[in-house]
C-alpha cells in the first residue's frame, strides 16, 4: 500500500502550523510588494498584508518557484519507494501554478498527482481534507485525484467587496466604472464557480450583499446541490478580508438559516485574490464533502 502526502499551497488558507497538524505540506505564494519578495505565511503576515495594501503599496502576485515545487516533492519521495503525492494547487482559471504543477509532474510518472480541482481558499481546504481522508482509507495517489477531479465543480463561492478600488488598480475594472462605482456606493457581489472570478450582481449595503449571498446560496442547495445536501455531505463556510467580526456574525447568521448544513470553516480568504478586491470583503462558500 503506498504511502501517500498531501501537498497544497497557501491559497487554501492552511497555515504552516496547520499544516503540520494535519500532516501535509503547504507552498507559500510569493508576493512583490514594493519591488521585495515575500513569501504568504513565512516573512507576509495577513496584518502585514493589508497593512501593505491599504498603505497604497505596490502589490502583486507571482507562483511558486520551479525549483520550490520540485525539491519539495524530491525530499518527500525520498522517505520511500512507496511513497506518492497529491498536489492540489490554487484554480488554474485563478494561476498558472496548476498548469506549471501539471508540465513538472510528467518527471515523476504516476508518483506524483497534480488535481486541477478549480478551487481556491474554503473549498480548496476541503479537498484537502477530503484528500486526508481518502489517503486514511489507503486511496493511491491517482484514486484521490480521481476523487477530486470528479467533485471539483461541487462547490460554490458568493463574495460581497466593500469597494471597487482594488480591482480598478489590479486592473479588472476601468477608471470609469470604478468612479461610477464609487458615486452610487455599489457593492458587487462576485462569484467563484470552478474557475474564474465573475461578476454576480450589484448592491448598495453589506445587508443586501449577504441577503443576496444566502438566496444565491439557497438556491444552489435547492437545486445543484439537492441531493448531496439531503445526504449530509454539503458544508458552508465562511471567508472574509480581514473583517472577523464581520465573519462571525454571518457564521451565527448562516446556522440559523440553514440549521441542517454545518458551517466548518470561518477563514481569511486567500491573499491572491485578497489583493485585487481589497479588506472588508465577506464570502459564503459551500462544498460537497467526503
């Protein structure tokens, strides 16, 4: 039976103490802030981020080195010939992380496992978590990514931004629309649905941002999500832009609403998408679950 580790980034939200909690391995992302490198998690806090961030300093991302990737995967496959990797990165409609993870694994036969699970921060902790499982059980690394690839589209991500400035200066919005934006104070609430982040609809409080988050979310469970809801494999959860307080209100908010989906998950969202819609943003997310 072959041994089989866990490999994620941090867009997942795993912390490096967490992950060695869990037992799996966790890539930092790199950051370019003001022309210096960081590493998420390692010499980046999240309060130094958004300190970073709302300071008007220079912000971008960037994927983890060639040689990060491989030689975490080298000193892994060295504890035996028995040994496999599960490596789930961020959405390959998010970064060419998964893309380039995919190329460097053709060196490695059927040792190492790359998942385009289309997923990132709550949804992509939880095939995680759902990878520990199946490894638990004595899954190979190819039935866990087969797990994986099959679920991938079982999720769902509603996320409500305080302001359009993050995504004018990232580029994804014009002078124009963000002006606009800013006159009428509209708050859209984007979508994350396997892939990209898109537009969903536009409000003009945080009050109608997260009444319009839960119909989204309601309807999805009344419908797409029917069935593994009825058979209790449907989690909620919640992230947010350095807005906690914010979080855990909606967290107490959800369980009322929904009493028979646990709410599991209450965390920052990734900084890779953090940096282009900017603090004070608050998501649902709901995922199938093994």
């Amino acid at each position: 039976m072959a041994k089989v580790r866990i490999v994620t980034d941090s867009n997942s939200g795993i912390t490096q103490a967490e992950a060695k909690t869990l037992g799996v391995s966790v890539i930092p992302m790199p950051f370019l802030i003001n022309g210096e490198d960081y590493l998420e998690d390692v010499n980046l806090t999240q309060e130094e981020f958004y300190r970073h961030l709302e300071g008007e300093a220079t912000v971008s991302t960037s994927q983890p080195a060639v040689a990060t990737v491989t030689d975490l995967w080298d000193s892994l496959l060295a504890e035996g010939e028995d040994v496999e990797i599960v490596h789930i990165p961020m959405s390959s409609g998010l970064s060419e992380s998964c893309r380039t993870a995919q190329s460097l694994a053709k060196a490695y036969g059927k040792r190492v496992c790359v998942v385009d699970n289309q997923r990132i921060s709550v949804t992509q902790k939880q095939s995680v978590l759902d990878a520990l499982k199946l490894a638990g059980e004595g899954k190979s690394a190819q039935e866990i990514a087969d797990y994986l690839t099959t679920t991938k589209l079982e999720s769902s991500i509603y996320i409500a931004l305080d302001t359009l400035k993050y995504l004018k200066k990232g580029g994804r919005l014009t002078p124009a629309a963000a002006l606009v934006g800013s006159i009428l104070r509209i708050k859209p609430v984007l979508q994350i649905q396997g892939d990209k982040l898109d537009a969903y609809k536009k409000v003009h409080s945080l009050s109608q941002a997260k009444q319009v988050m839960i119909e989204a979310m309601r309807g999805d469970l009344n419908t797409r999500f029917k069935e593994s809801a009825i058979q209790g494999k449907m989690r909620l959860f919640i992230a947010h832009t350095n807005f906690y307080a914010e979080a855990e209100t909606f967290r107490k908010e959800l369980e009322a609403i929904f009493p028979n989906i646990p709410v599991t998950l209450v965390d920052p969202l990734s900084l890779s998408v953090s940096c282009h819609i900017g603090p004070g943003a608050l998501a649902v997310a709901a995922s199938v679950c093994y």
